[in-house]
C-alpha cells in the first residue's frame, strides 16, 4: 500500500513496496535529461517533441517545482535498492472545480515488464482519489502503444473514445485514445 510524507497540497514522496516516489526537483535534471531525451521512451511521448539540449530539461524540472496550489505534479520514481531513477509519473489538468486530472508516466526501458509503474501507479491513482479528491482520472494513449493501453486496462481503465488527429508533432498528427477511471471503479486500493 502507499505510505506518504508531507501535506496533500505539497505533494508528498510516496512509497511503494520497491519504490520511493519523490516530487521532481532540480536534483533529478540529468535523469530526466536523459529520460526524456531517449528514444525508446518519447516514441510514444507525441504531446511534446524530445528533449535535445540539457535547458529543456531543466525548464521540465521548473515546470514541475513550482508552488503548492499547482495544477500538475510529476513524482520521480526511484528504486528503493539502489536509490537509482527509473521513471516518472503524476497528474496533469487538474481541475479542481470538477474532481478529475489526466495521469501520465514514463518508464526506461531496461525496467520495461517489471510491473515497476503497475505498482507506481497504484499508488499515484490511489493518493488522486483519496487525497486530491478526485473523481475522475483521464489517461491520452497513443493508439499503438499496446504496453500503456493493457496497463489502463489493468488498472480498470474504460476507453471512451479515439482522438483522431489530436497531436501534431514533427508535421504529422497522431491519433489517441482516451481512457477514464471513475472513483467508484477504483479497487486496487
């Protein structure tokens, strides 16, 4: 189950039975430097083209540190044995007013398969629910990531729908499929 530190409104670490989840800060720029700069992981990141130069990774970390009362968080997952960084994860749109915020994550592929961001996510979909209050839980997938698409389900995800067209990036648009987790739904807790 997740354990927290911290206030709600901060963004607390989180823990895992093999992971610590810790809010991006600037200690973690070279990791998502090289996160987010890896093919393997953006291929299927369409929203935003990869990260080429060490600022753009840094305004992502200044994006991500800005103060409470924010609408978006990305927590860096680590691994509890080795201290070592293996992905991030967090919310996106969080709109208050109405419950619900779009969840996204990133894994390296040398832990692809592992069940790392099943069990991330639990605890990530968990703390929306019972701390964030939310309702509703969004999820945008490229149509041919399959890995992503049978974790949503996994998860008890619903697809509602397909968004044709819905990013444009490197002068083509990309379709995505758009998932949804209600509260009521939610039993992985």
């Amino acid at each position: 189950m997740m354990n927290s530190t911290k206030s709600p409104s901060d963004f607390p670490s989180l823990e895992t039975e093999r992971l610590l989840l810790h809010p991006l800060t600037r200690e973690y720029t070279d990791f998502i430097f090289r996160q987010f700069s890896d093919p393997a992981v953006t291929r299927f990141l369409l929203d935003e083209p990869p990260v080429v130069d060490f600022s753009q990774a840094e305004e992502i970390v200044q994006f991500y540190s800005e103060p409470a009362g924010k609408s978006h968080n990305r927590w860096v997952m680590v691994q509890k044995t080795d201290n070592q960084p293996i992905g991030t994860c967090g919310f996106h749109k969080w709109d208050k007013h109405n419950c619900r915020a779009e969840i996204g994550y990133d894994l390296s592929p040398d832990y692809w398969g592992q069940a790392y961001m099943t069990e991330a996510l639990i605890a990530v979909i968990s703390y929306g629910f019972e701390r964030m209050k939310l309702n509703r839980i969004e999820a945008l997938v490229y149509v041919e990531n399959t890995r992503s698409i049978h974790l949503l389900h996994k998860l008890g995800f619903e697809q509602e729908g397909t968004l044709r067209d819905y990013f444009f990036l490197n002068e083509k648009f990309y379709d995505h499929h758009f998932f949804s987790l209600l509260r009521k739904e939610w039993n992985m807790y």
